[in-house]
C-alpha cells in the first residue's frame, strides 16, 4: 500500500469520526426559542447574573442547548419599565415557544402581550400580583417560582446585628417608587421590603430609618454621607434591578462610609458587600428550568402548581469586614453558607 492511499485512507476515517460531532454542534430536529423578559440591564463580563448561567446550565443537563435544539432570545428593559410592553410584543411576534420571566413588571408585561404562549415567572409574589389564580392552582398561561420571602427580615437583622452589635440604629434603603412601571396589584416588593423592615426592627427594638436613593447613581454618595452623619451604623439594602446593576458601587459606598450592610442575594457579596442572607437565586433558576422543560414536553402551565422557594443561605465578605473594621463572631461564621476570604 503506498504511503498515498495511507494518507487517504486516514483522512476518510478521521471524517468519519468528526462529521457526527460537527452535526451534534448544528441545530438539528425540533428547536425550541425561548423568550427571556427582564427589566434589568443586559448581564456583561464584568457585571455577570449568575441566575442567567445557572438556568442555561440546568437546561442543557435536561436535554436543551443552546446551538443545538434551543434558541435563547433575550430582552433587556436596561432599567426602564416602560419599554417592556414593546419587548414582550417583539417576542410574541417572533412566535416563541414560551417566555421566561425574573421580575414583575416584565412578567405584567409578558402576560398582558400574550395569554396563549406559556409564561414561566420567578418573580416576588405571583397571586397579589394577579399573573396566577393561586398557587396551587395556577390558572391560565403563567406558572414558575414565587420568592417572596415571608419572614426573613427578623433573621436579616439578628445576623446584623451578630455581625454589628452596637447597631442600634439602622437604615432600610430603597429607590423610589417608580410611576411609569406597569401598574400591580396586591403588595408590591418595595412596600413588603418597607413593612417587614420596620416590623422586625421594632421587634428587636431597634430604631429604623428610612432612606431613599435616587435613580441617578450620582446623588448616592451624598445619601451615604448623610447616613453616616446621622449616626446610622448598618443598613437594609432593598433588592431591586437599579441597585443589582449598580451593587459593585454601592458596596464600594458602604466601605468609604464605614457602614455595614446587608443585601438580599449573594451577587452584592460576591460584589464587595459584607452580607446577605436570602433565597439563593441560582437555585430558583436552576427550578425555572425544570418548569421550562416541562412545558416544553406538553405540560399547561396551568396544571403546574407555583413552587415557593424554600433554600436560603448566607454569605459573608471577611474582607469587607476587614475593610469596615469588623471582627465576625465564629459562631456567625459557622451558620454561613460561603465565606468569601
């Protein structure tokens, strides 16, 4: 055989292993396009949403991957609510197979631009927000994840509290409310975040003010310095999409103002934050998933009851502690669930 023919031969067999894993990369049999509606601003390498890598991961372990049998069409409000109703529009226009939701506006949005396409929310509370009939028993298009989390404010606070125990006086910051959003029945999560803070506060006697910052990152060093002024010594930090995308600044506002904070979700900490305890985020979105994979197998979201999220953890930044001057008792940091050193 001369070395040619070898050489062909080679070449043939090693085409023949290749060509079924070039297949594999393409799109190939049914292909799914799923809508994904936020109000937040488009996730970067810099400033990354864990929750967006963590559901795309628990769909390719289901059997749904992107490039292959899933197209994702994302949409970003980039912060203003009010174009989510043109978004949710241009998603059913492009007749997608069912829209994933992380936040109530969108979610009003997505629901009042279709009530045929199947609508999978994580989003505060789905009932008073009247995008399901109820848990249980959900109704219509919507169904997925309610985070509301009844009953974590105490808890925030006897942790900040172990963290920060001359915390006497505290502050609840929140944005302001926003008249141009969608409007939403039942409690919204900036009037949860407010009664719950001042309800765990009186409880453990604590004073409680409340402080609101602007929209315009710019004015927030000036609301940081007067806190300080005022001889607050810790904050609440309401979780909405403008704090989330900005949470890199206002750990680094917290630090400059000497004032220990706690946040809602681990993306704050992991961003220079001292504390969070919350639902962990990562797992909703891993469990919006499986929602998404049932649906898209032949289940009405009507006949798929609303998870409460029930996993919650807490994360500590020791360097931040450092920073602010803190020592972290042992025993809070053996009830953490990551401790970023």
């Amino acid at each position: 055989m001369t070395r040619r023919i070898i050489e062909l031969l080679v070449t043939l067999a090693f085409g023949l292993l290749v060509a079924p894993l070039v297949a594999d990369a393409q799109l190939v049999g049914k292909v799914y396009r799923i809508g994904y509606l936020a109000v937040g601003v488009s996730p970067t390498p810099s400033v990354p949403y864990q929750g967006i890598e963590a559901f795309r991961l628990a769909l390719r372990d289901l059997g749904y991957v992107e490039g292959r049998n899933l197209l994702m069409e994302y949409r970003w409000g980039e912060l203003k609510s009010d174009t989510l109703p043109a978004l949710a529009a241009d998603l059913v226009r492009l007749q997608v197979d069912l829209i994933v939701v992380p936040d109530t506006p969108a979610a009003v949005a997505a629901k009042n631009a279709t009530q045929t396409i199947s609508i999978v929310v994580k989003i505060f509370d789905p009932v008073g927000s009247g995008l399901v009939a109820s848990l249980s028993r959900p109704g219509g298009n919507v169904t997925g994840m309610s985070v509301m989390e009844t009953e974590l404010w105490p808890k925030r606070l006897e942790l900040l509290r172990e963290a920060v125990p001359a915390a006497s006086h505290v502050a609840a910051v929140h944005p302001p409310s926003n008249p141009a959003s969608p409007s939403l029945p039942g409690l919204g999560a900036l009037t949860f975040f407010i009664r719950e803070t001042e309800a765990a506060a009186k409880a453990l006697g604590v004073k409680l003010t409340s402080v609101e910052l602007g929209r315009d990152p710019r004015g927030w060093d000036h609301a940081f310095q007067a806190m300080a002024s005022d001889g607050i010594a810790a904050l609440f930090v309401h979780q909405n999409p403008g704090f989330f995308a900005n949470r890199a600044y206002l750990a680094e506002l917290a630090a400059r103002h000497r004032l220990p904070t706690m946040y809602q979700a681990r993306e704050y900490v992991e961003a220079g934050g001292l504390m969070a305890y919350g639902p962990n985020i990562e797992e909703a979105d891993r469990r919006v998933a499986t929602y998404v994979a049932k649906i898209l197998k032949g289940a009405k979201p009507a006949d798929l009851p609303v998870e409460q999220h029930t996993t919650f953890e807490l994360v500590i930044n020791l360097k931040t502690a450092e920073t602010l001057g803190l020592t972290i008792p042992p025993a809070l940091l053996f009830q953490a669930n990551e401790v970023i050193r």
